[in-house]
C-alpha cells in the first residue's frame, strides 16, 4: 500500500510540473511601459473601509500616476469608522481627480465589497457616460508605482485584451510572512496557472483583485458590477464572466503595485486563507474532504515516506518530496528568499490545509465570510 501510495504522489508530481499550465515558473510580469503622447480614458475604482493607516500612501500614488490619458479615481468610502472618507479629501489634488463618494446602505443580496465597487462604478459612469475607456479596480492598502497604470493599459492595447489582472508584490518581512506569503502565491497559481488563464482554450478564468484592468465595453457586455452582486471571491468571479462572455483576459505578477498591508502574526494569514477557502470549495464538505485527502497525498505523505518509510516507498517519496521544493523555488527567488525555506513547505500546506479546515468550521457556525470587519451570512455565490 505503501508502494501505491508513493507511486500515486509521484505520477501526480509529474502530471503537475509538466501538464499544469507551468505553474511553478516566476513569471509572467509586465515590463514597465514607455510614456506616451496620448492614452485611452481610465478610471480608477477603489472600495475602502476603515483604512487610515494606508489610504494616504495609497490614493498619492494613484495621483502621482504618470499617464497621458484623461485620468479619474473614485474612491467609496464604505462608512468607516476611522475617519477614512476625510484623509482621502484631505490629499492634495490640484488637478481634481480625485472624488470621494459617501457609502449608502448595503442592499439584500449584496457583498460589502462589491456593493462599495458598485457605488463607485456608478458614480464614474454617470461623470463619463460611454463604453470607451477603462476601469481599474484596486484596493486601498496598495502602493503603485507612477508607471503602473500605463503599464497595465499598454499591456491591453497592445493585446486586444479585455481584462489584465497582476498579484501585486506581498509584504514578506516578518517570520510569520517569509514562511507563510510566497505559499500564498504559490498555492494560488497552482489553483490557477497563469498560462491557462490567457488561453482562450482553457476554461482557466482568475484575476487579483489588488489590480484589475477592465475595458467597460466588457464589463457593459457581462452586465456590470450587479452581475457579480453576491460573489464572495469577486476577482475570480469577473475574471471567468469576462472569459465565458468571449472576453481574453491575462493574470501576472507585478513588479510595479506592492501592498502595504502586513500579516505580522500567523493568526492574520490564517483569517486571509480562511475567510474564502470554504466558498472555493462552493461549502461541500465532500469537496473538502477530498481537497484533504489531495492536500496529504501532494504534500505531507512524501516526506513522511522520505523520512520514514522504507525500500521503495522511501524512494518514490523523496523523489515527490524533492519535485515539489523544486517546484516552490521560483517563488522564493522572486521573493529574494533562501532556496531552504522549500523544505519547510510541508508544514506550511499542514498551515493552509487546517486554515481551510477552519473556514469550513467558521461557515457551519454561522459566522460567514468577513470584510473589513462585517459579517456576511446569507446565501451567496463563489462564481
């Protein structure tokens, strides 16, 4: 049984580095764009609750972008508590970019984020009526660099794509975010591998709700916000309505957006993995099971056979064991971290494996999926 078990783990290593869309590999990431005389229309989106600790450093870098295009940012302050709505009023705008719409109740059926996406939509629609242009939703604990949102446009334009979507870079300061952030990511392409998510071919659809550029003829053309009203994993779920409406979309990684948001503790990445895992898995508890079951044989049997097994069990568990630090070593690097941190990814997938545990716990407890601090418990979907 042993034997099988080994066999299975390492035919399951050789099925993931060489048929699963090369999830392993650092890339792809944007070139940073050349200036240009003229650009299409964008406006900037950003849904904010309670974030006076990064909502200056934020928006700044959104006003300081370098872009030759007509350039708005609308910024929904979803009734914050820390004074949120008047730090961002409180910026320099000498240009007049810059709108703050005042959060309104959220209605049946709705997510907070998407309702606050939705109040922001509305309000840049209503200043630029039309379906030229642009859209970039971002989150209010990002910094972008002033070349981001040409990059991003010009990655577009030159694509004829309808969507690109980019990781921004992580904080990776603490202990608890060198072991535990590059798994993020590196869970997160295997879940999506890059490669698949810009073939028209494959069904693959995921975005990074840190950074999405949408043309509004797509989002026109998939029924705007209110299409997505009760998704609880928002990015992924406009990702695959933008691909299923015949839209090409892209999903890399940036080198040009970096989140100020720290995780210091595990129990804060714990509550990151937890608060959506179960909705990943659409609340089946078989789906669950199974994501277990695959979870131990992946991970955590190699290196208990490399350990502790013996014969040829042994083997065939240190060749899967060795396959997937190797497959973890491209992140790393682009994380500038030590190749050794690898051999500790068994005990980080036990970490994300007891999260998602967790978030099924959260879920049969009534306690729902949370945004900045509110709970939402009624019926809803993942997309």
């Amino acid at each position: 049984m042993m034997v099988f078990l080994a066999g299975l783990s390492t035919l399951v290593w050789v099925a993931l580095l060489g048929f699963h869309g090369r999830f392993w590999q650092g890339g792809p990431v944007l070139k940073r764009a050349s200036p240009k005389d003229s650009a299409p229309s964008v406006t900037v989106v950003v849904p904010a609750r309670n974030e006076a600790e990064s909502i200056r450093s934020s928006l700044s870098s959104l006003l300081a972008q370098n872009y030759a295009g007509e350039y708005r940012i609308v910024l929904t302050d979803d009734r914050s508590e820390d004074g949120t709505g008047a730090l961002a009023r409180s910026l320099a705008d000498p240009d007049g970019r810059l709108t703050v719409v005042e959060g309104r109740p959220r209605p049946d059926g709705w997510s907070g984020k998407l309702w606050a996406v939705q109040q922001g939509v509305t309000r840049a629609f209503a200043d630029r009526p039309g379906e030229d242009g642009y859209v970039l939703f971002t989150d209010a604990d990002i910094e972008h660099d002033p070349a981001h949102v040409a990059t991003l446009v010009e990655k577009a334009e030159r694509e004829g794509l309808d969507m690109v979507s980019e990781m921004v870079e992580l904080s990776c300061v603490t202990a608890a975010e060198k072991a535990l952030v590059p798994a993020f990511v590196f869970f997160f392409a295997l879940l999506y591998p890059f490669a698949r998510v810009a073939d028209p071919k494959s069904r693959t659809a995921a975005a990074a709700g840190g950074t999405i550029l949408i043309r509004r003829s797509a989002l026109f053309r998939i029924g705007g916000i209110s299409a997505l009203r009760g998704a609880l994993i928002d990015d992924c779920t406009l990702a695959t309505h933008v691909k299923r409406s015949g839209g090409r979309i892209y999903l890399g990684h940036s080198c040009l957006a970096r989140s100020i948001r720290p995780y210091p503790h595990p129990r804060d990445i714990w509550q990151m993995i937890a608060r959506t895992a179960y909705v990943q898995l659409r609340y089946s508890p078989l789906m669950l099971v199974g994501t277990v079951l695959g979870m131990i044989l992946v991970w955590i049997l190699p290196v208990m056979l490399a350990l502790f097994g013996k014969g040829t069990a042994r083997k065939l568990g240190a060749l899967a064991w060795v396959a997937s630090m190797a497959s973890f070593l491209p992140t790393l690097r682009r994380f500038r971290m030590s190749p050794l941190w690898a051999v500790l990814l068994p005990a980080v997938a036990v970490f994300y494996t007891a999260a998602t545990i967790g978030s099924a716990v959260d879920h049969h407890r009534g306690r729902g999926v949370r945004w900045k601090n509110r709970a939402y418990t009624e019926p809803t979907h993942a997309g």
